[in-house]
C-alpha cells in the first residue's frame, strides 16, 4: 500500500472555502480519499470518493462494497459541496497520496 502524502481529519470548522483549496490543491499524480455518507448506494451507506487531477480536470469515482462507478468528470464546486457536506463524516479522514493507477474518464 501506498503511504500517504498527507492525511487529515475534517471537522465542522472546515468551510467550503476550505474544501475547495483542498481539492485545487491536489496535484497530477495524486488521489485525495474521501467517504461520502450521503451518497446513494445500492450496497451499505454512502460511497468511498477518489479523485484525480488530470491537467484542469478533477475525475471523481465512487465505490462502495462489490460496486464502483466509472470516473467522470466534475467540477471543483460540486466536489467542494459533497466534500463540505461530509467533513464530519470522515472513519479514516481524508487522504492525500500518490495514485497507483491512472484513472481514465468514463471507465472504471
């Protein structure tokens, strides 16, 4: 396994400001970790998010228990929003870390 680059607990202190220069801060090369609650799910509760940056683009992939959805492209608004509404519902926390493979839009 991949040590992580960095590895932080988010907290209701985290404002979508926050969560934004969390996300443009992640660079090609690099996966941020995050577990979505609040995403829909045909397995257990909500999704675990990984996102790449990809030049200007951020692809997203969510997947939970036996399922995972393709990578698609996202904006940083919305993935600040999903991220700011689950600052608080991080297991693990968030983490920062070098990918181990290159995800590649529109597949899983």
């Amino acid at each position: 396994m991949t040590p992580p680059l960095e590895h932080m607990n988010l907290d209701e202190t985290w404002t979508l400001a926050r969560c934004a220069a969390l996300l443009g801060a992640v660079q090609p090369g690099q996966e941020l970790a995050f577990y979505a609650a609040d995403h829909p799910s045909v397995s257990d509760p909500g999704a675990y998010i990984r996102v790449q940056c990809h030049g200007q683009i951020l692809l997203r992939q969510a997947a939970n228990h036996g399922w995972s959805s393709d990578w698609l492209r996202v904006d940083v608004l919305t993935l600040a929003g999903e991220l700011h509404r689950n600052r608080s519902q991080q297991p693990r926390g968030v983490s920062l870390a070098p990918f181990s493979r290159r995800a590649t839009e529109d597949r899983r």
